[in-house]
C-alpha cells in the first residue's frame, strides 16, 4: 500500500474514532429515539463503511494500548483528545478494542455504545 493510501486510511480511522466519541457522548446524554443519537450512529455507520471500502478490511479493529487507540498496529495519535473517553470505557470492562463490521445495524451500534458507556456491575 502507498504512503498516500497509508495516510488516507490512517486519517479515515482517527475520523471513525472521533465519531464513535461523539456517538457515546449523545448515548450518555439522550435517548436513543434522539435525532442527536441517531444521526451519530449514522454518521459512525458511513465513517465505517468507507473505512471498509479503502481498507479492505472487514471488520475494523481498534485496539487501546497505553491509553492510546490503535488501528493497522500503529496508534492513532491525530483522534481527538476525546478519544481517551472511548479508551476509559473499554477499560473499566477490561476490553482491549473493538471490532466493527460493515453492515452492522444502526440498533447494533447503538447497543454497543450504550453498554460499553455504562459502568460495569460489580462479578457481572
């Protein structure tokens, strides 16, 4: 793969996990029936599927590793600053990432969010 598709990719996953952060941020705040809510998941939907697309890689995996997010074995050091609360919240349930297909429903999505956005229940 060439730089430029290198950089295209990288620059698609940092985008990605910035949506995913505003997705979880709406999750916390609104139900899921709220246009804020939905049109973050379908933003995070479309920011998967072109990932998909120039990647060529189904599904998608984001690790979390030193605090940081990782796509394609390197960390993603343009995602946000708001990145570190997708990284708090894989962390408290001991989760190392996050797998996403493409084709993955919009109730799917949002179910993922919602529960890894919640706070884990004590032996649960």
């Amino acid at each position: 793969m060439s730089t430029v598709a290198k950089t295209n990719v990288t620059t698609q996953a940092t985008q990605l996990v910035d949506e995913l952060v505003v997705c979880l941020v709406n999750a916390k705040i609104y139900a899921s029936s709220h246009p804020r809510v939905r049109d973050a998941v379908q933003a995070v939907l479309q920011r998967l599927h072109e990932l998909v697309e120039e990647s060529r890689n189904n599904p998608v995996c984001l690790g979390v590793a030193d605090g940081l997010v990782v796509f394609d074995q390197r960390p993603l050091m343009g995602a946000s600053i708001g990145a570190a609360r997708l990284v708090q919240c894989l962390e408290q349930w001991g989760s190392g990432g996050l797998e996403l297909w493409d084709g993955a429903s919009a109730t799917e999505l949002e179910e993922l969010l919602t529960g890894i956005g919640s706070k884990p229940q004590p032996g649960k």
